[in-house]
C-alpha cells in the first residue's frame, strides 16, 4: 500500500506569487537618445515628444542616476562641435531640473564629434549624431 504522504524529498509547492520580491526589484535601466536640430541644442519635433515619456519616467523613480552625454555630427570644428555638445546635454539637464528632477541626480558628459553614432568623414551632416544619450538607472 502506498502511502498518501509526499516524500520528503519531493516537497508539495508552495504557492507564492512572489508579488513582494518582484515590488523590490529595482526599474529597469533606461537609455534612450534624443536628436537635435542642425547646429543648435533645439530638439527635433520627434525628439521633442520622446522627451516627454523619458522624462516622466524619471520622474517615476524613487532616486534616479540620470547620465546626460552630448554629441554632435562632424560638421563643425571640433571646438565648436565641443561647446555645441556641452549646449544640448546642459538644455536636457535644465529641462530635467525644471520638471522636478533632482540636480545631484544628473552627470552630464560632452563628447563633441568624438564617438559618432555614424561614422562618416569630416565635415558631414548627420542627424543620428547631433544627439544626447540619456541613461537612467
């Protein structure tokens, strides 16, 4: 006859809907990039609406790390290039403060024409590199 108790080496399930653990976890990391007009720290109209959902999602967390890094395409010198850079990530980082998001949670970095989304030669316009990278985590 067999015996109507589990064995101990077969435990019965625990029923546990983990509900508590996955409310612990942290956010996901963001990283999103927004694009600028040429030659300007304006936002492109697209960029100027994908904006909008990053920033409020920063403001959904509970303390973010929000790193800002400027870049711009190769069509300017790159002093010039360098100042347009540091421009578009202080424009992303005031719109940030201005929202409600802490100014010690926002590093911003200015890359210049020195690592191009697309790598193109000197003096080319190109929208994928006037940009400004947004990681969140």
């Amino acid at each position: 006859m067999l015996s109507k108790e589990p064995p101990p080496f077969c435990p019965a399930p625990i029923a546990d809907t983990f509900a508590e653990t996955d409310q612990a976890m942290p956010l996901a990391p963001i990283y999103k990039q927004l694009y600028f007009i040429f030659d300007s720290d304006e936002l492109t109209e697209q960029s100027r609406r994908d904006a909008e959902a990053i920033y409020q999602a920063v403001l959904e967390r509970d303390a973010p790390e929000v790193l800002v890094t400027g870049h711009t395409d190769t069509s300017g010198s790159v002093a010039l290039n360098d100042a347009l850079s540091k421009r578009r990530a202080e424009a992303v980082r005031e719109d940030l403060i201005e929202i409600g998001v802490k100014p010690d949670t926002i590093r911003t970095f200015y890359k210049g024409e020195s690592e191009p989304l697309i790598d193109t030669g000197d003096g080319v316009k190109e929208l994928r590199n006037r940009r400004v990278e947004i990681n969140v985590r």
